[in-house]
C-alpha cells in the first residue's frame, strides 16, 4: 500500500443532470477505522458509498482504496471489497447455495464449497441452503446479502442501511459478525438511520447534509445524547432520544 | 424467441404460400425476418432482467472486467439465439417445402456470422436501453438502423446460398459480415465499461 490511509476521497462531487448528491467530499480512513454515516433521506450516505465502490463514478475528486484507484483498478479493488446495499443482488430463481456458489466463482473463493457453508452456517440459513430465494422473507433474503457479501472476506466491508428486514435475532447475530470483522483488523463503513447502532458499532461517525459532510468526528468518547443533540444541531431534525 | 419466429413462418406462409421461387431471395428475406424479430425479444432481455431483479450491481461488483460481463452476456445470447435458428430453419423447411441439408455448411457459416453481429450490437443496446421506461422501443431504434448492414449481407448471402450457388459467390457478402461482426465487437469492448458505469 502506497498510502498511510486506507480509503482515501478527495474533493468528490456526484451530479445527477442538476441535481448535486455529493458537494466536496474528503474522506480519510486508515486501516481498521469504522464509520458510521448519517444523514436525512437524500443526504447523500448512498450515492457516496456507491462512489467509493466504483459503482458510480464521480462527476470529480477521486477515490483510492488499498492503494488502488477506483476508476482505473475496479477488478483490484472489488476483490478486497464487500458491499451491503438497498437490493441485495440476488437470484430469485438459484437456490441460497446457488447464489453463493456463482458469486464465489466469480470472486475466485477457494475451497468454495467449504467456505459457502460456513458461510450459510454463519448467517443462521444453512437450513434453508437448498431453497430458492424468491421463496425467502426479506429479513432472509437480507441475511444471505450479508453472506454474498462477506463470502470472499473482503478487508473493507461497506453497509448501506445493513438492518434492513432483519428480525432481532438477525440484528444480533449482525452486530456480532460487525464487531468481529472490526476485531479483525478491517475496515468498515456503515451508512445507517439508526444513531444508536451507528455509534455502537463505529468508533467514527460523520453527518452528512445536502451531499455535505457537515460533521466528521471520533465518537468512542461521545455518549449517545450528546451525539443526538449534534446531530439535531446539524441536521436541524429534533430525534428522539437514545 | 421460437414462438415468435414459428409465427412469422406461419404469417408468410399463409401470406405467400408453401412454394416461393427461391431466386425472388424473398425465402432468405422471410428466414431473417424470424431469425431478428425474435432474437430482438432474447436481447431485450438480458439486461432489463439484471436491472429489474437488481443484481446488475451485483455483476459488476464481482472483481471481472466488463468486458467479461459482456462476453458472458453475448454468447449466452447467441447461444439461445442459435438454438432458436436452428428450430426456425427447421420449420422453415417444413412449411416451405423446401430442404436446406445440402447447403447446411455454408448456410451454418452465414447465420453464425449473421447472428454474431446481431446479437453483438444488441447486447450493447440492450445495456444502454435497459434502464429506459421504454426500453423495448428504445431498443429498437437504435437497434434496426445500425444492425442494416449485418442484416441485408445475411439476408443476400443466404438467398444466393439457397439458390444453389457455390459459397465463393457470397465472399463479398462474408466479407461485409465479418467486417461488421469485428467492427460491433471492437465498439462494444472500447464503450461497455462506460455504459455499466452509469
């Protein structure tokens, strides 16, 4: 690695036709951060975890990974890279196995099948393993993202709204695998509504505002209400309490 | 797809009759017409399925190059394409009268050339219009004028074929479809990673 920062984003700024996602964003991580990004609906918490995994390309700035430039190394980069999003990149028709089966060929995972029911073991479905996945809940269609997306053990994990559909066991079984990645040494970046699981699990947390990062700060030593009132402040929303 | 291209069969048939003089080309005309309308439904499909389903982002998330996604996309077209043309040229002979076992080779070499180009330059338009609300009118605009050139070489190089002609009298037109087949392939390679890019 050529850089002290693992992720590092320079001046980016997303356009969609006229509307701006993301205005000037700088973002500097090093290996093992976590953070936590919040922000209103619109804020931009999407658009920028897509730009960092090259999968929108900045309208400027620039984004390196591990080294790797995002717009020219994306083969290098997506290999060291796990992404939880909106949809969960699924195959309704492929059974849970099946899915991980062509998602590990593709990122070249060893010893595959061993691996696939780890995997399967870990996210609570290798009961279900043989089942197709348009015959799944969300909350376990949620939980075989999460698998497709830890499946290569990529050394950067990016969450977008990661809770979504899972029920309190898979909420817990979650939070365990996040803090075990963490302990691992990797880095993760979570974008998410929920301030108190944010800070719970990230030991940074920033606030994003119109495309804006308007707050960006180190958040082990803030309590939870001292973080709502700032983000109240910020965002200008009065939330409940933690 | 064979659906679609049995349907056209059977509207020329009824249209025209089972026994059309060959040297009119209007049987190689009738054949293309099945083979493009119907392959243009498979096109259609191999992307608008990734984007409605969501897993697009999925494929190109996995560490391959674009062009791969591409590859792998073109010859899953053409491969479903081809089966449909081999069903199609079989009802075609059934319905008009006609055999088209001693010209099998040099036919074989047309619709596999004839099918790379079309497929080819659909695949890319069917990235481009895949997002689109309407996709498949919008595939289709773009797609007919561009396609005209593989097109009217197929269609003449299979009509001078089925007249019984040896394969050298259609060397002009091989030559057009292989020029085209490389020229849509060359485009697709230089311009994909920019069409998955948004």
């Amino acid at each position: 690695m050529n850089s002290e920062h693992h992720i590092e984003a320079r001046g980016l700024n997303k356009k969609f036709g006229y509307k701006t996602a993301l205005r000037n964003i700088d973002l500097f991580l090093k290996e093992g951060d976590s953070l936590a990004l919040f922000g209103p609906n619109g804020a931009g918490k999407s658009t920028l975890i897509q730009v960092l995994c090259s999968l929108l390309q900045p309208t400027s700035g620039s984004v390196r990974i591990a080294g790797y430039e995002a717009r020219h190394d994306r083969e290098a980069l997506h290999q060291i890279i796990g992404l939880i999003a909106h949809q969960t990149f699924l195959y309704p028709h492929l059974t849970a196995y099946e899915n991980l089966k062509f998602y590990g060929s593709m990122y070249g995972v060893a010893r595959l099948d061993v691996r696939i029911t780890e995997v399967l073991n870990l996210v609570g479905l290798s009961d279900c393993r043989n089942d197709t996945v348009q015959n799944f809940s969300r909350g376990m269609q949620q939980r075989l993202s999460i698998g497709r997306a830890i499946l290569h053990d990529p050394m950067i994990l990016f969450l977008d709204e990661p809770f979504t559909g899972l029920d309190q066991q898979g909420r817990e079984d979650f939070i365990k695998l996040i803090l075990q990645f963490r302990d691992q040494g990797k880095t993760v970046i979570m974008a998410s509504h929920d301030l108190q699981q944010g800070i719970e699990l990230c030991d940074r947390a920033a606030i994003l505002k119109a495309g804006k990062i308007v707050y960006l700060q180190d958040v082990a030593h803030i309590s939870k209400n001292d973080f709502r009132r700032i983000y109240t402040q910020q965002i200008g929303v009065n939330v409940l309490p933690l | 797809m064979c659906l679609f291209s049995f349907l056209v069969l059977i509207i020329f048939n009824f249209a025209f009759g089972s026994s059309l003089n060959f040297d009119q080309g209007m049987i190689a005309g009738i054949l293309w017409v099945a083979f493009v309308f119907s392959g243009l439904t498979g096109l259609g499909r191999s992307f608008s399925m990734e984007r409605d389903r969501g897993t697009l982002q999925g494929l190109i998330l996995c560490p391959v190059s674009p062009w791969t996604i591409f590859l792998a996309k073109l010859i899953g077209v053409f491969l479903f394409t081809t089966v449909m043309e081999i069903i199609t040229i079989f009802i075609f002979s059934v319905l008009y009268n006609t055999t088209v076992f001693p010209f099998l080779v040099p036919l074989g070499l047309i619709v596999f050339l004839g099918t790379l180009g079309f497929t080819a330059i659909g695949t890319i338009f069917s990235a481009i219009s895949a997002t689109a609300k309407a996709r498949d009118v919008l595939l289709s605009i773009l797609f007919f004028p561009i396609s005209v050139p593989v097109i009217i070489s197929s269609v003449k190089a299979t009509g001078i074929i089925l007249n019984g002609k040896s394969l050298q009298m259609v060397f002009p037109w091989l030559k057009i479809l292989v020029a085209f087949d490389l020229i849509f392939l060359l485009v697709s390679y230089l311009t994909f990673e920019y069409i998955m890019e948004e």
